[in-house]
C-alpha cells in the first residue's frame, strides 16, 4: 500500500489539503488538482519558473534556498508540507472581466455568443451581443497549459506521455471559467455559442485529439476541418462550442480567420501577415496566391523562456529607451517593473544594439557607451534588480532569425522582392504594442519594410467574431484554396536565410 502524505498549499484566496503518494513531484500534484504554475520548460527544471515557497515540512530533490523556495517540479513529496504559490505565479487565473458596454446585463438584450483566441501562450474571449453582433466585454488569461511547456512541441510531447486528458481538462475548465464570469454580467443560460480559433495543436488539445503526428514526418493533422465539440463546457448545457478550421498542421485556424478579419484576397494588392509569437506564422500574398508556413520561433517574444521575462501582464516593462546613462522605462498598469513583456524585450534589444553593448553575433561588448555601467559579467541590468542575460539574448537571436528566415524565404518562393510588398500587417498581442522601428533595428523584417508596417491587433478573435456575426464558411473555403503551405524542414533556402539571419546590425555606439 502506498504511502500518503499531507500536503496543504496556500493560494491568494484560499487553502487546499490534498493526500499525495510519497514521491509524487509537487508539479504532477498541482497539476492533477487544477492548479498550474508556470513552467515554461514543461518540468524539466531548467525555467525555475515554478518556485514555490516551502513553509512546513520537506521535500526530497530540492533544497529550499536562502528565501525558502523550492522549484515544484524537482520536489518530490516526503512528509507532510506546507507551500504557498503566490498569485502570480499561476497561469489560468482568472483576471476581471472588462466592460465595454455599462449597459450590458442592465436590459434584455437577448442572447450572446462568445468569440474565444485560444493562443499557445494567451487565451482571449470576447462577448458579443447575437443580434447585433457589438463586443460587450472581454477577457485574457495566460494559458494553463504552460505548465507543460511554453511551445507546441513541448505540448505534444506532454500529450504522448499520458498528460492529454488533464490538458484538454485545463483549457476547457478555463472556458467554462470565462464563460462562467461572462454569464455574471449577462445573467445565467444567455451565451448560446463559442467560436474558437486557435493553432492545430491547440486545435487537437482542445478536442482531446492526441496531437502526436503533428510532431513528426509527415506532419499529418490528424483533423483540419471544422469541429463542434457541443456542450463540453461543464456547468454551461446550454453554450455550443465550436473549433474553427484550419489549413495545415502549422497554419491554423488562428491565421486563417486572422487573414479574413485583415481582408486578404480581397483585392491585388502583395502584402504580408506576420504574427509575431511563440510559432512565426507568416503569409505572403502575390498576385492573388497566398504562400504560407510557420517556424518554431520559440517563446522568447512572449517572455515565456526569458530569465525575468513575463507575460503582457501588470508590471511587465513593455516599452525601453534611452536616456543618457538611464534607460526609461514604461510598465504595464505603470506598476513597479516585475518583468520584461515581448515589446519590452524588442525595446531593450533595439537599445543594446544601437549603444553597440551588443554586437553582430549578439554577445555583449564592453563598449566604451553611457550603458556600459549597466553590463556586469554576462548580465545587462536595465532594472535594479531586472536583467537581460547572454542566454536570453541568444534566445531572442534564434526567434528573431526564424521570423526573417521565414520572410526571406517566402518572398523567394512567390518570386518577389520586399520592395515590392504594400502592406505588412503584424498581428497578436505583441504585434500590436511592439515599434515596428524596433522590429526593423533588430532585424525582423527587411529595410525596406521602414513606413509599411501596420499593427492589427488580435485578429484570431477578430477573425472568430466575424465568424459568429455571420456565415464566412465560403470565404473561409476561398482562402484555404489559395493558400500553398511552404513546408520549411526540407527548404535550403532557409536554412541558408536562416542562418544568415543570426547576426545583428551592430550600432556605432552611443556617445
């Protein structure tokens, strides 16, 4: 008979006691109980995101360190213990919903249907009124799945070890939570359907579909179509949810209704879409074809595997320039910085690199610059107690160089040049707040992109609220057919743009 252990964790608005088999890993423990601490590494130790502080009792595997804290997935249950995981250290957690209408709950406005971006990192939902089609009230949340890894590759391998049903459990807990909170506005039994757009991995997990030969040769999804899952939100018997579809295992439903909300192929005109995340998804249109691919960007632009990076969250420095010696600093909320956000990070990038403390090869450079106080060993200090490390500049340099490998790539394949591209639309939560003058300075997208370049905001869940306003099924249709997947793991060309993408245009030098 196994042996069990009490273990008893506190959290900002309540105490949980579960039992716990002596050497289960803490993160199994929380995970298993619906409770998710960030681990961008999917538990591999290496993030030391899913501290917890260890108040009462021991663990086995770790050693708390000096402030008492220990990383939850290294420790293994061995006595009775206390841990309390402060807030924000949760993905899922449910933030207030915005308002955008005050009236809304206040007449009968009929029913409501819910529009759902259901993104690797970040989940989105808006509501809006049926009849009208008007936005209400929205609402984001970082996605609970973190705790299995800030990438889809890390998802799907946490799928193909047995973690699938806890994962489809997670994302459709925190639907069901949106929902839940929106109902609170509307009154009880007033959302009738959910749109929901997303990667196909995110698809997959989603549907409870194991995602596993997305992950490998030949990278066959196993659905790309259109999916209703019906009334799977619990407690919600009344709110139909649908999965939109999608183009190919790396372009999904998420790019493809972006591309409708944006008007692609709706005119001649060669543009590009762009969105910017943890996967480089990008579509080139030419001459009334779409060519389109994505690349594992990684999360270093969501802040996922950045040493004192974060989410677009209270606190998160999101904008960085100079000023002398000092760097200025803008934060989410204008609360004391917490961390560093992937505007931020494209900021500080664009600064170091202009100051010359970061040089072509992106290793820092002891240059004689008003910011050289800042550097100390292998650490950029743009904060009193915030840094930007060698590792995370080399992070930032591999996700930079698969964006415009991606680019280069593609402009090749449809046989154009970036001159003659009208419109670059770059679009999710970082493309909207991130300076296209910084994407330009690290070296994102080609020169010749200086004046074209327009944030789009979300428009996965623009592109799921046009779905629901209306029937876009047609449109939809037209612009899978048009769209030639560029499959990039046997393209030389990019592996070639690739690599030449790696090194940076180092500045003179600040005086």
């Amino acid at each position: 008979m196994e042996e069990l252990k009490q273990i008893t964790v506190g959290l900002a608005e309540e105490t949980l006691t579960w039992q716990a088999a002596v050497g289960t890993t803490l993160l199994e423990l929380l995970q298993a109980n619906g409770v998710y601490p960030k681990a961008p590494c999917g538990g591999r130790g290496t993030c030391g995101k899913c501290q917890v502080q260890l108040t009462n009792g021991s663990f086995s595997g770790v050693t708390p360190d000096a402030h008492g804290r220990i990383l939850s997935c290294r420790a293994r249950v061995l006595t009775d213990a206390t841990i309390v995981i402060p807030s924000g250290a949760l993905a899922g957690v449910l933030p207030p919903v915005t308002v955008l209408d005050p009236s809304v709950g206040a007449t009968d406005a009929g029913s409501y249907v819910m529009a759902v971006d259901l993104g690797t990192t970040t989940i989105a939902a808006s509501l809006l009124q049926e009849a009208s089609g008007a936005r209400v009230a929205t609402c984001a949340l970082e996605n609970p799945q973190a705790v299995w890894g800030a990438d889809v590759i890390s998802r799907i391998l946490a799928a193909e070890r047995g973690h699938l049903p806890a994962m489809q459990r997670a994302v459709l807990r925190t639907l069901a939570g949106m929902a839940h909170a929106f109902e609170r506005l509307v009154g009880k039994g007033r959302i009738r359907r959910a749109a929901v757009a997303a990667n196909t991995t995110m698809q997959h997990l989603a549907a409870g579909v194991n995602p596993a030969s997305i992950g490998q040769a030949p990278y066959t999804p196993v659905f790309v179509d259109a999916r209703e899952l019906g009334a799977c939100l619990e407690g919600l018997p009344h709110l139909s949810v649908t999965l939109l579809p999608s183009v190919s295992s790396f372009i999904g439903a998420d790019i493809l209704v972006g591309l409708l909300s944006v008007g692609y192929l709706q005119d001649d005109t060669n543009r590009l879409f762009v969105d910017l995340g943890t996967n480089a998804e990008v579509v080139l249109q030419v001459g009334g074809r779409l060519f389109a691919t994505s690349a594992a960007a990684g999360p270093a632009l969501e802040g996922a595997n950045i040493s004192c990076g974060m989410g677009g969250t209270l606190g998160a420095v999101s904008h960085v320039r100079p000023a002398g010696d000092k760097l200025l600093l803008s934060t989410i909320g204008e609360a004391p910085p917490a961390g560093i956000c992937g505007s931020g990070l494209m900021d500080l990038m664009a600064v170091l690199l202009e100051a010359g403390v970061v040089d072509e090869g992106g290793a820092f450079d002891e240059a004689d610059t008003l910011l050289r106080s800042h550097l100390r060993g292998d650490r950029f200090f743009f904060e009193e107690e915030l840094s930007l490390s060698q590792r995370d500049v080399r992070a930032f340099q591999t996700a930079k160089a698969a964006i415009r490998g991606v680019v280069e790539t593609l402009l090749h394949v449809a046989g154009s040049r970036a001159e003659e591209i009208g419109q670059v639309h770059v679009a999710g939560g970082l493309g909207y707040h991130v300076s296209p003058e910084s994407l330009l300075r690290c070296g994102l997208f080609p020169p010749a992109f200086a004046g074209r370049i327009t944030a789009v905001g979300n428009t996965s869940l623009a592109g799921a609220e046009l779905c629901l306003r209306s029937d876009r099924q047609a449109e939809l249709a037209r612009l899978r057919e048009a769209c030639t997947v560029v499959d990039l793991n046997c393209d030389s060309y990019f592996a070639e743009a690739f690599v030449d993408a790696m090194a940076f245009e180092a500045g003179a030098g600040m005086p």
